[in-house]
C-alpha cells in the first residue's frame, strides 16, 4: 500500500525538520531538494518560519513512490491478559499475600513526570486510575531527575519487585543511555533472583529493543495504567509460578 492524502494510494505525506539557515528562497529550494533525497518528489514547501538567527523550520508536503509492505511489520505484541484492578488486586493478594512494590522515577536530567505521574498517580490517564489507586500495589513515586545510584538505593529499601523508569528526553539518545546504564546498575548491585523487574516507558522508545537495553519491558505512546498493571501481575506471579 502507499500513504493517503488527497485520494487513495497517491502517495501524498508531509514531513517537518529544521535546517540551519535563514529563511530566503534559497532556504526554501534546500528544503525541496532534501525532501527529493528523502524520495518525496515532487515536493512543496507549504510552510517556512524563521527561528530565531540562521535557523528554518519547514513543512513539506509532496509524493512518495514507496511501497508499504504490511506483512513485513515486526511489533511487540500484549503477551499477557488485560486485568480489571479488582482482578489485579485479588491476583496478588491470593497468590503473593503481600503488596507488590513499585518503585518509579524520572531518571539522568530528564523532568518530564507527566508520563510516568499518569501511571502512578491516582489521577491516571485516559479514564483509568493509576497503580497508586490498587490496593495491593505499594508505590513509591520519586519524582524528576532521580540518579540511578538513588533509584537503586531505594529499590533497594523498598523491596522493591518491579522498577519504572520514564525517559522522554530523547536529545543524543539520552533516554537510551539512561536506560543501559541503569540495567548495568541493577544487575551489578543485585544479584538475578533478587533483582526487580525492570521497566522502561516514553514516547520515543522502541518497543523491540528490551534485550539491547537490559530491561524487561519497553511501554511507548498511549500507555495505560492498566496495562501496566496487568503486566507486572503477568511478569512477577502469574508467569514467574508457571516457570520452575
Ligand atoms: C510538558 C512538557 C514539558 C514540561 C514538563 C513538565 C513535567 N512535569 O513533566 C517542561 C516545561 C518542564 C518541559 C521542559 C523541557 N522540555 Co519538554 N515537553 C513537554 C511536552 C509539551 C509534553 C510532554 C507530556 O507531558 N506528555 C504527556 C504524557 C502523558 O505523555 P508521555 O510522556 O508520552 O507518557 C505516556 C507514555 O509515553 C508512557 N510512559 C511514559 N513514561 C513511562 C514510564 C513507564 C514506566 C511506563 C510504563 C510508561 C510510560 O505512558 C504515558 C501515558 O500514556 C512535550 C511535547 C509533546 N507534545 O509531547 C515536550 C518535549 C518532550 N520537551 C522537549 C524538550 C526539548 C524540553 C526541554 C529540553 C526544553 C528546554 N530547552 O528547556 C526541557 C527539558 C527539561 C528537562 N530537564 O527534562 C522535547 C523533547 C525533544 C527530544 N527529542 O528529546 C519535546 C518532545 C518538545 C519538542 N517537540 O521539542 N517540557
């Protein structure tokens, strides 16, 4: 198949970048030939703003030849069963007979808490209650800018089962250093059965790459509670029990 725009299968998208040069025609005619290496041709400057000295943002809107092939997409699929919170709940209490320990946190310099608030705070997102509202669930919420030393350290005190970490912050692959050198930390300061399940979320993060990363799940855009909830539930009782 080939992207939609004006008319089915004309190939018509629109992209946004920046390049480092004062808006002029001559700005404009760069941006165009950029989008014809991108393969959009023909291709239209629909919108050019300075920002700020010597710097273009642009929108382009123009042609693809590509063909998407659908049966080639490879996803991280939901493995495990969407609980209700009374079924979480009871899941844990029946099987674990204590509360489950949950640690989050913002790590590196990264303040961006909204994400990670929205699956732990008892507000949640998108309808849903976040874990702080299950009742078998002990969250610990750390807040912006955690240091992994400090993360550890408190998983560590709060026994912890699982830890969540979100990385928004993308800028020089930061979220995915963050992430490689917080798994190095926990599998250093803890040894394999007591270490916590290991838990990465934010919107640029690929779902595929848990292995490369050291952790155990990777949750992107539009993550809910629940799911998260349903998850650990999989992850530490339900799949831990049927594996000898
Ligand atoms: C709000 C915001 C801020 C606020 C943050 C306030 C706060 N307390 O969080 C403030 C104003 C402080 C801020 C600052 C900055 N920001 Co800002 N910010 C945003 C903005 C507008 C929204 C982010 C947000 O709240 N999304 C809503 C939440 C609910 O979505 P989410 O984070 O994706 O979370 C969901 C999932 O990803 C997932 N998830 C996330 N984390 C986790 C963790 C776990 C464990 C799990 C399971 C799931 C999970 O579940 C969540 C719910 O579905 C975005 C742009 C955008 N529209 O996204 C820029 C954006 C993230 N910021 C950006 C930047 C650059 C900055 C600054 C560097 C700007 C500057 N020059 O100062 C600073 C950096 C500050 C810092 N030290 O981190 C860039 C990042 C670019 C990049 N490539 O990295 C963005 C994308 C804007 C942009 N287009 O340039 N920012």
């Amino acid at each position: 198949m080939r992207p939609y725009g004006d008319t089915t299968g004309d190939g018509m998208v629109q992209v946004s970048f920046t390049l480092p040069v004062t808006h002029d025609k001559r700005a404009e005619g760069a941006a165009v030939q950029l989008a014809n290496r991108m393969g959009i041709d023909p291709a239209m400057v629909v919108h050019a703003k300075g920002m700020g000295d010597g710097f273009t943002f642009f929108v382009v809107y123009g042609r693809v030849n590509h063909l998407v092939d659908l049966n080639a997409v490879q996803v991280v699929e939901r493995d495990f069963a969407l609980l209700s919170a009374k079924d979480v709940n009871a899941v844990i209490k029946q099987r674990l007979r204590r509360k489950l320990s949950v640690v989050g946190a913002c790590i590196g310099t990264d303040a961006h808490t909204v994400g990670i608030d929205a699956i732990l705070n008892v507000k949640g997102i998108a309808g849903e209650k976040g874990l702080e509202y299950y009742r078998e669930l002990k969250v610990t919420n750390m807040g912006a800018q955690v240091s992994v030393p400090e993360l550890v350290e408190t998983a560590r005190a709060e026994k912890a089962d699982a830890v969540l970490v979100s990385q928004v912050v993308t800028q020089r692959d930061a979220h995915l250093h963050n992430t490689r050198e917080m798994s190095a930390a926990f599998r250093e300061a803890l040894p394999a059965g007591r270490r916590p399940l290991l838990i990465v979320g934010g919107p640029r993060f690929d779902e595929t790459m848990t292995d490369e990363l050291g952790v155990d799940r990777i949750f992107g855009r539009g993550t809910t509670p629940g799911e998260v909830a349903s998850y650990l539930v999989h992850a530490l009782i339900t799949q831990r029990k049927a594996t000898p």
